[in-house]
C-alpha cells in the first residue's frame, strides 16, 4: 500500500518499556498467526532479547496504575530539517518541520488473558511551507482470551486518519496539499496447539477513504476511484520437527473491491488473490531466531483489460545476536499491491532491509538501517526502485526523558513510458520524548 512507502524517519520515538509495536514485531518474528502462548510450548522463540526489546529497569516508565490497567503516556517533540519536502527531481524545495507526538497506552494485568489500547496524534507544522502541514490520528484497542493453556483467540480494531507521503508513487503532483485517507481496520483470529501441531486462522478487514485533494487554484482533485475494502482469510498449520524448528504451511485468499465501479470509473478495479507459502519458524541456540516462507502469489482482476499479477511470494524476518548488546534484524517480501496511479491495476512489490541495533552504553542504543525495493506495474510501463538508508542514536536520560538523533536518506528511480521522476530526499532530526 501508499503507506508502506513512507520515508525512514531519522526521529524515532524513544521506546524504554516494551512497547505495542515491539511486542507486535516480536510475535511476528515467532510466527505471523501464533497467539501469545501462556505455557512452554515447541513453538515459543525467547531465548534471547534483542536490544529494543530488553528492559532497562533504571529508564523504564513508571506508567499510572487505573485499577487493573496500567497507562503510559508519552510525549514526543521533533525538529527536522528536509531537504526535498515534494520529492521532486528538479528545483527541489526544502523546510524544517516541527512535529509533536502525544500518545498513550493501556495495558492489562491480568494473570490471564489481555487487553490493550491506544491513541496517539502526529502534528506536522511546516515553516516555510504551511500548504504542507497535517495532523494525524490514530485509535485501537487488541485484545487475547485464553481459552486453555493451548489455545486462544486474538483480536483488534484500529482506526486512524494518515497523511499520503508526496514520496509516494500514488501520490498526484497536481494537489495542493498531501492527500489524506482514513483506513479503518479489523481482525480477528485463533490458535490451538497440540503438542507438535499448532493450528491457527485469522480474518482481516482494511477499508480505506480518500479524501479529495485540490489544485492551487481549487480545482477538486478526485481521489473516490481509490476507496476499496479488503478482506482476507488466513489459514496455518506448525509442525515443531523439535523444540526449537518448525515447518509451516500458510494459505491467505483476499477479496478487493473498490467503492466506484463502470460507469463511474473506465475500469473495474475489483480482485481476487491467493497467497500460498511455506517455510520454517526456528531459534537457532540464543544467536539466531526468526520466520522465512516462500512460494506463490496472484492477484486476478474482474476487468479483464488488466492481466493477473503472479510470481513468487515470499515473508522473512531473521535476527541475528552476535552478541548480548548487537542485534542484527533482517527482512524481506514479495506482495501485490494496490496502485494508485491511472492505467495501472496493481504492482509486484519487493522489498529486503536490515537494521542494526548496538547497545553501546544502558542507556545508549546506536541503531544503522537500509533497505532496497523495487515496484513492476501492471498495466503500465513502469519500474520503481528504491533505496532507503539511516542511522541514529538515543540516549535515555532517565525514566522520563530521552533524546534521539538520527540521519536518512531516500532514493527513487523509476523507469519506462510511464514512469516517474528520479529523485532523492535527505533529513536530519533530533527528537525529545518525555514519558511517565
């Protein structure tokens, strides 16, 4: 999707706890279906910590007691300097920007099942160039019952209204302002265990509302065409070959259906796509853990003016401790993807990154980043690819404070008839976050 194409930014939040997004990335890494396992299991991967993850008892926030929730409230205030705010290959044009980013969380404690929420908004104010200034906001709750020891089902919702980077291909020169869309989202899903065997589903939902953008001159530039819902369904079925290994098969089939159809718009944009992949979960000793699969993808639309997008299909995430303080992190996929630009169905997207995160000090963690990607268009002579690059450093003061600085770089080349411009972006940053 347009979102996932969102530049590196060099200033991170500060996260001293662990965080709903660590954990998240966590069970990712031991299995993208698996529910949070209450009781040893062939298929738990934590024998180790990575660096991001590790607590830090003498920074950790404190957070509020509210009976039998805990609230953490935090507070992040940046300065940025980019040098190319419109990603533009010519007379590039840049501004400072001053971004804050209050958020809060709630997290259960009970001894059984889970229950969490958030909100947090991004406020973007331009200096120069007000045209450009957003405000974005996001809500969501996710919760697990535990049904027995080895079995559960998981759940969430989440709303947020995002802000369309002018990085992104799907992005129209001719608006004024950023695009803006709201993407309201839903799943829910369950696991059961026995012994070697763990069985798992999930349902998703994604629906996703633009907003028209408008020319200098206020002329309405119509995004409607790019309104969809997706669903998807999810099946998954672990054999542990040991303790430590597990082989996977997983099959996903989504349904895309686009709010406005013939006569509205030229083409129906409407499609079916199937996922199919296999592959193993595994934790190597404490030095290595994580998930690879790979096999098949297709994406086939209604219209049969746009060819079926199909190849390979692929989902790893690998880290790597060489040692207790340096955790290496390594990614990568293969999706089809929605487009948003006129003539073009969808897109095969690639993408491999790696990050490393070095604790240098307790409270000062280095972290480097790159990653490569490369987007094939469907119904258009296009090719995009794309290299980001980034390195930053955090110093947690104490528990209520800590400050971030970091540098990245984005670069885009696009080729063929309908392709886009060469540009790149740099940004500098420094952020401040108080937390309670």
């Amino acid at each position: 999707m347009t979102a996932d194409k969102n530049i590196l930014v060099a200033s991170a939040a500060i996260m001293v706890a662990v965080s709903v997004a660590d954990q998240a990335a966590a069970q990712s890494a031991r299995g993208a279906l698996a529910g949070a396992s209450r009781t040893a299991s062939n298929f738990e991967r934590d024998r180790n910590v990575s660096v991001r993850q590790r607590p830090r008892e003498d920074y950790q926030a404190m957070g509020l007691r509210m009976g039998a929730f805990m609230a953490y409230p935090k507070l992040s205030l940046t300065a940025e300097h980019n040098d190319n705010i419109y990603g533009l290959a010519t007379n590039e044009v840049e501004d400072m920007i001053w971004r804050v980013q209050p958020e809060v969380s709630l997290n259960s404690t009970w001894s059984r099942h889970a229950l969490q929420a958030y909100g947090r908004a991004t406020i973007n104010r331009y200096q120069d160039f007000d045209s450009e200034d957003t405000e974005d906001y996001a809500l969501g709750a996710s919760g697990r019952i535990d049904v027995l020891a080895t079995t559960n089902i998981t759940g969430g919702v989440d709303w947020a209204q995002l802000t369309e980077p002018r990085t992104s291909s799907s992005s129209p020169l001719a608006s004024a302002s950023p695009i803006q869309y709201d993407l309201t989202s839903a799943n829910i899903g369950a696991a059961r265990e026995f012994n070697r065997l763990r069985l798992s589903g999930r349902y998703d939902y994604r629906k996703y509302d633009y907003e028209d953008g408008r020319t200098a001159g206020g002329t309405p530039v119509e995004q409607d065409d790019r309104d969809r819902e997706v669903n998807a369904l999810t099946a998954r079925a672990e054999y542990a070959v040991s303790p430590a290994t597990a082989l996977f098969a997983e099959v996903s089939k989504n349904w895309r259906e686009y709010r406005l159809s013939p006569p509205a718009v030229t083409l129906s944009r409407d499609s079916e796509g199937v996922q199919a992949l296999v592959g193993a979960n595994f934790e190597l000793g404490a030095v290595t853990r994580g998930e690879v699969g790979v096999g098949y993808i297709s994406q086939e639309f209604d219209d049969s003016a746009f060819d079926e997008i199909e190849g390979l299909g692929a989902r790893a995430q690998v880290e790597w401790f060489p040692t207790q303080l340096t955790t290496v992190t390594l990614t990568g996929t293969r999706t089809v993807e929605d487009s948003g630009i006129p003539g073009s169905s969808g897109y095969l997207s690639t993408n491999i990154g790696a990050q490393v995160d070095h604790e240098l000090l307790r409270n000062v963690i280095l972290t480097g980043q790159i990653a490569s990607g490369k987007d094939e268009y469907e119904g258009v002579d296009r090719e995009d690819d794309r290299l980001t690059a980034g390195v930053s450093a955090t110093y947690l003061l104490n528990r209520r404070a800590g400050v971030t600085v970091g540098y990245s770089y984005f670069d885009q080349s696009s080729s063929g008839a309908a392709g886009g411009a060469d540009f790149a972006v740099n940004k500098v940053g420094a952020t401040l976050t108080l937390q309670f």
